[in-house]
C-alpha cells in the first residue's frame, strides 16, 4: 500500500541550526510529494512541493528532493528561526489515483531563541 | 479569498448527542474530505467526496457520516457521539484534476470534545 513514515520528534534546535527532517514513502506509480505546515492553533498550509523525481521544492528557506532511487523526500533549512516551530507533515499523493494524500504522523519542531 | 470553513472551531458535547460539523469552500473544488488528528497518529482520514453525491470511507469511518448534496459542502455527521472521538478534526478540499500535483487546502480546525 501507500504510505509515508518520517521522523516523530520532538525536534529541538537553536536558532540558526541546520534542520533536517527524513521522509520516506511507499508508493505505486509516481505520487506528487509534499510538506504541510502546522502553526499553533493554525491548520495545515502548503510548505512546498514536487510532482516528478529530481524536483526540488522550495519555499521560506525549506527546501526537498524527490529521491526515486531512495524513495525520500527530506526536509531541509540551512538557519531555523524561532518563528519555524510548528509540527511539519509529510504526505504523498498518487498520480492519476483521485486526490486521495497519505499523510506522515508529523514532526514537532522547538526551535530555541 | 480562498478558503475552506468549519464551524464550529469548538464544542464541547455529551455523549450520544448527535451533532454536525460544517465544512464549505469557495474555490469550486471537487474533492473534499474529512480528517482527525490525534497525538502520535498524525492526520487520518474519516471520508472524502470525489463529487457531489460521491462519497466514500477513508481509513476511519466508524462513528462518522457525510453527504455530498452541493459542490461547496460536506458536513460531517456524528449521530451518537462518544468520548472516543474527541479531536481535532480538519476538513479539506482540491480539485480533481488530472495527473497528481493539486495541492489540497485545509480548514482551521474543529475541535471536538465528547464527555
């Protein structure tokens, strides 16, 4: 079946650290990839996403590869800001399969001033 | 502006009291579904629409319903609630298009509690 596993955390840095947050996904045909955004008392918003393998998405300093070869999709932000905690989701959604996404259980980030 | 829209943001009921959350876009989107976030489980899904009059169970549908009677609404229906379904619930929508890159947008919340 479909499904994406990724870091649980929590996730606790310093200001200015470099974050990584891993993803890994199982999946049939070519699904569209993703990173959704948790603010406190906020739903989901986009982060930012790829629909094809080699794509990098980037948004706000984040930044993913869609990795084929290793089915991954890690997250990545060279300075982290105190303004960056939030609990970060992975999720994947197959090609030509409705709109149906799978989502990862969330990573929680505290990021320290 | 788009957007999707729950009410209400909180609840607090009793069990068996049969209640509906609302859930409506703007954005003329096919598809809309319901989900439930839980601690350590992530998001999981309660049932999504295709279409109107197209509807189907996610991963967890016991204790739930839906209808699909217009494009801009999907409520979510609980018809004899219990403490096990205390949540935070999200509704969502996207459009049907073809190929897979549609982004799907959330609503901000629902928060539910069953005493």
């Amino acid at each position: 079946g479909n499904s994406v596993t990724q870091m649980e955390g929590p996730v606790t840095l310093s200001e200015e650290a470099f974050l990584t947050i891993n993803c890994t996904y199982t999946a049939t045909g070519y699904p569209s990839l993703f990173w959704y955004v948790q603010y406190p008392g906020e739903g989901l918003q986009l982060l930012l996403k790829a629909t094809k393998a080699d794509d990098k998405g980037s948004n706000k300093g984040f930044e993913a590869t869609y990795r084929k070869e290793t089915t991954s999709f890690h997250l990545e932000k060279g300075s982290v800001q105190v303004s960056d905690s939030a609990v970060y989701f992975c999720a994947l959604k197959r090609a030509n399969y409705g709109q149906n996404f799978v989502f990862g259980p969330g990573t929680r980030l505290s990021v320290l001033p | 502006e788009a957007q999707v829209t729950q009410n209400p943001r909180y609840l607090i009921t009793v069990t068996g009291k049969k209640l509906t959350v609302t859930c409506s876009q703007n954005m003329n989107h096919e598809y809309m579904s319901w989900y439930r976030q839980d601690p350590g489980l992530g998001l999981r899904q309660i049932y999504y629409s295709m279409n109107v009059e197209v509807t189907d169970k996610g991963d967890v549908p016991e204790g739930y319903k839906v209808s699909r009677k217009e494009k801009r609404n999907f409520p979510l229906i609980l018809e004899s609630p219990s403490p096990n379904q205390t949540s935070l619930y999200f509704c969502a929508s996207s459009f049907q298009g073809q190929g897979s890159g549609n982004t799907i947008y959330f609503g901000e919340g629902s928060w539910l509690t069953v005493v």
